[in-house]
C-alpha cells in the first residue's frame, strides 16, 4: 500500500464491540502483568506492548504495516520531545544545585519554616507541585518536587508516590489549562463552562488529596495531628480553584490557587505548629547555617529563574509572538512564527477517524512541531544557564552532573519513549476507540463509567490534553444520545483523566527517574494504583448523581 494512501480506522472488527474491546485491552494488560506480576524492566514491558499492539493491530484491525511503523515512530520522537528533554533539563537543574551547594540552604529553609515532613509535603508535593503543573507540565513538577523531597530527606519511592498522587490538583488544568481549553475547541463548548463544570469534583478531589498526602506520610494520626495545616492548605486551594473556574476561566487556575495555598500555609505556620513534630529519620541538618534572605533567595534562584521563565513562556504575549495567523479575520503572523519548525510525518493526514468517533471523515494531523520560544524545556535550559553563568560553575562540574545525569536517565527514556509508541499505535489503528466505544454502549449508566474513559486516555498517552483529544468528542456525543449535558461528560472526561496521572507509565518512568529508582516502575505503580481506582470511583458515582 501506498504511504499517502488514507487508511479509515474500524472500531468493531469482530463485529461485536465486546469481543472487539476485549482484544483492544490486551496490550495493556500484557504491559500491566509484565510490569507488576513479572516485574520486568519499563521499557521491556513497553516493548512487549509495542509488539502486542502492532500484531493486533496489523491482524484485527487491518492497519498497513507502514501505518504502524509510523504510528510507533511518532510516539518514539514524542517521548523525546519534549517529555524526555524536560525531565533531563529538570533534573539538570536539580543536581546543579546540588554539586553547587544551593540545596543545602533550600532545605534548611523549607525546614525553617517547618520540619514536620507533613508539612513539608503539603508545601512542596501539593502547592509547589500544582504551581508547576500550572506553569509547565508534561513532566517536570513531578521530577522536580519528587527530587526535592528526596533532597529532604524522605525515602525514593515514598517520594515518588506522593508526588505523584500530588499531581491530581493540578492535572486537569496544567501548563496553562490546556486540558480544558483544547477539549472545549474539539467539542465546541465553552472552556469557562466547561472548567466550571470540573469543579464541582474536581475541588472536592483536591481537598481530598491533601488529606491522602498527610496519610501516605503518618496515617490516621498525621491527620489527626495536623488537621488544622491540611484544611488550611487543601481549602485555600480548593476555594481558590473552585473562584476562578466558575467566575474567570482554567488558565490561571493552578498557578493563583497554588500561591494562594503556599502562602496561607506559610503565614498559618507563624502562629500554630503540630505538637508532636514528625522529622525526617537522618539528621539532614548537621551543619546549619545562619540564614539571611538574600542567602535563601540566592539559594533558591535557579528554581525562581525556572518559574520565571516557565511562566513567560507560557504567556498569551508569547504564544501571539509565534501564532500562525489568520487572514480569514486578518489575524497577522506573529513576529517570531517563522522560528516554528514544523515537520510532517510520512502519515500525517493517512490514516483517518470515522463515525461513530467524528461526524465525517477526518483525517489525523501528524506533525512535528519544534517551538523552542514556548518550550518548557527551553525555560528549564534558560534557567540552568543563568544558573551556571551566575554562580560561575565550572566546567568540570557542568560535565560531571551531564555524565550522572543521562547515565541515571537513558533507562526512564526508553521506557517513555515505548510507552508512547505503544500509545500512538492504540490511537491510529482504533484500539483506543473501541474501549470507548464499548464503554459508550452502557447507556444511561454511562456517565457512572464516563470517567473511565478519561483514565484510560491518560494511561495510554500520559497526558490530559492527549485523552481529551482522543475522548472528549466521543463524550459528548454519548451524551446527546443519552439525555445529558455533553459538558458533565467531558468534564467527567478531565476529572478521569487528572486521576489517571498517578499511574501512567510515562508519569511513573519520571518519577522513578527523579528520585533514583530505575527500572523500579513496578514498585512505584503498586503504591499509587489503589489510590487512583479509589479517587476513580468516588468520581464515577459524583458524575453519576450529577447527571440525574
């Protein structure tokens, strides 16, 4: 076959989507078994579900073999950008201030303000965390506040865990809330009406998780000892969110709610502290040191320049600086648009979805896109530069922390890098859209199962936004077919989705990377699974009692 010939995705092969569904999931409970039961590495599960998928896909599905070549090619490259590129610069950056002494007078500042390491978790795994999410995503609040935590002291795989339940607040509405805004264009809704329509589980999940975190650290009596922290760090955040969803937009949400949290919980600690202090079990604070604010800002600037440019990058400004135009409503280039690299894959606009996922056939867009002025990478490599210029790092230590870092991390990259592959080949044969389907065909208990969907995207794909592109459509047209308001249902979509971050292989080849524990995948999965199905179910019958 040709490789511009258009290949139209089938959903119901068998002609039974049951039977169809059943054979779709098998890729994924191969990588699960092999990942959990045999304990194998992260990338060898990841090939095995590579393989299973594309054999399913070639036999079942009837998808040309240089389709799936192509599919898995484009989720190899997208595994290296940006995910692969930003947790290397992240965790650059964190092993820079590291051999550099900067880290040393971090943790004695967030200790100085509490050395309770429930508190610490509050300030660091949920807001700091959520600011991150908010501010860049794809990766990099994980592996940056997972090191953090390590960095204090906590045990890798605790660390990993809770960062990773963490990410929950802030998911649905990251790297400037994408993930509500782009499944509002798909579907044709309003992003504040949709935004506003996460809050009502999504706020309630948020408060919830601070909670979780608290308990993931002491148990029952962490809660009870710190209760008072928790409400104000969780309701701050959960107010705050549930404002500015229902009265101003999803952009902005994570980032305000985040410094709103932070800072109630810092000023909240001036007057009131547990009375039993939970401390890290070695003494990471031996040798303290007198603490000035220009010492702690010093300390803390590679992690502000961060932010700093995170946040300028993500701006409305530069995203005008580099958007392609319209003539149709005399919308102009922007100035830096020719610096957008865009390369088309051998399959873009090949393979095309068909009914019952769109109205008419529409063909997939495959394209590389290089956008280094808006890149999350790039504001993390800005950030490490000034840092080597300001603190005059020498090259020795710049090669010495490059050496450490990508020997720790080429095992994670292969692991993100076949996860991915295996998720585009799900997405271009229709495997993906036939466990929505057959989820779809429940009927009025659907919205009870609506969430699930959203999961699974994230699961496959480790983003919100890539499950909103896959799902939200076939959401809202279940919804019209059943009676309800499309909005619930990929608001519903969201909600499943920000739930699913905990155990998405690529979220988990981060985290392991983060906090040193590779090829230890299976461990960190065990730990957060039962959470997500927990938070999953108490969402689906939210949804359920909402949507009658």
């Amino acid at each position: 076959m040709f490789l511009n010939t258009v290949w139209s995705q089938q959903y119901n092969p068998s002609g039974n989507i049951w039977v169809s569904a059943a054979i779709a999931v098998l890729p994924i409970i191969i990588f699960l078994i092999s990942l959990v039961i045999f304990k194998l590495k992260g990338y060898t599960a990841g090939a095995l579900s590579i393989l299973s998928s594309a054999i399913i896909a070639y036999t079942f599905y009837k998808m040309p073999v240089d389709k799936i070549a192509g599919a898995a090619e484009q989720g190899v490259v997208s595994g290296l950008w940006p995910v692969a590129s930003i947790v290397l610069s992240a965790i650059f950056l964190y092993k820079l201030t590291v051999k550099i002494g900067c880290f040393d007078i971090i943790k004695q500042s967030i200790s100085s303000i509490s050395s309770d390491k429930r508190i610490q978790v509050l300030l660091i795994a949920f807001s700091f965390n959520a600011f991150l999410e908010g501010a860049a995503g794809f990766g990099a609040p994980v592996a940056i506040t997972a090191a953090i935590l390590v960095g204090l002291g906590f045990k890798p795989l605790q660390a990993a865990a809770i960062c990773l339940v963490a990410n929950i607040a802030g998911g649905a509405y990251g790297a400037m809330g994408i993930p509500v805004t782009i499944p509002a264009s798909l579907t044709e809704l309003d992003a504040v009406s949709l935004g506003k329509a996460t809050s009502i589980i999504l706020c309630l999940v948020t408060l919830i998780v601070t909670f979780l975190l608290v308990f993931m650290v002491d148990g029952l009596k962490g809660i009870k000892e710190t209760l008072p922290a928790i409400l104000v760090s969780g309701g701050s955040f959960a107010i705050t969110q549930f404002i500015f969803l229902n009265f101003v937009g999803p952009e902005l949400v994570d980032v305000v709610s985040a410094i709103i949290s932070l800072l109630s919980l810092v000023i909240f600690l001036r007057f009131w502290s547990p009375k039993n202090i939970l401390s890290i079990e070695q003494n990471i604070l031996e040798e303290k040191q007198e603490l000035s604010l220009k010492k702690v800002t010093t300390a803390w600037l590679p992690f502000i320049l961060l932010t700093l440019f995170v946040t300028i990058l993500n701006t409305s400004f530069f995203k005008q600086l580099i958007q392609n135009g319209n003539p149709k409503i005399g919308q102009k280039p922007g100035v830096l648009n020719s610096l957008i690299f865009n390369f088309p894959y051998y399959i873009d606009g090949t393979v095309a979805k068909v009914a019952p996922i769109t109205k008419d056939p529409t063909p997939i867009k495959a394209i590389f896109s290089f956008a280094p002025f808006t890149s999350t990478t790039t504001a993390i490599a800005l950030a490490a530069i000034l840092t080597i210029i300001i603190f005059r790092v020498r090259g020795r230590i710049i090669k010495l922390v490059l050496k450490e870092t990508f020997l720790e991390l080429w095992s994670p990259i292969l692991t993100i890098c076949s996860v991915l592959a295996f998720a585009y080949i799900s997405t271009y044969s229709g495997m993906s859209s036939t466990l929505g389907l057959a989820l779809a065909n429940t009927g009025k208990i659907f919205p009870l199962l609506s969430p699930i969907l959203g999961w699974i995207g994230v699961f496959l794909t480790g983003s919100v936004v890539n499950s909103g592109s896959l799902f939200a459509g076939l959401q809202s047209i279940t919804a019209s077919q059943i009676g309800v308001d499309p909005t619930l249902l990929v608001a519903a979509n969201i909600t499943g989705g920000a739930i699913a971050k905990m155990i998405s292989p690529q979220s988990i080849a981060v985290a392991a990377a983060a906090v040193g524990l590779v090829n230890k995948d299976s461990e960190i999965f065990k730990e957060t699974i039962k959470w997500s199905i927990i938070l999953l179910i108490f969402a689906g019958i939210l949804n359920l009692i909402l949507t009658h």
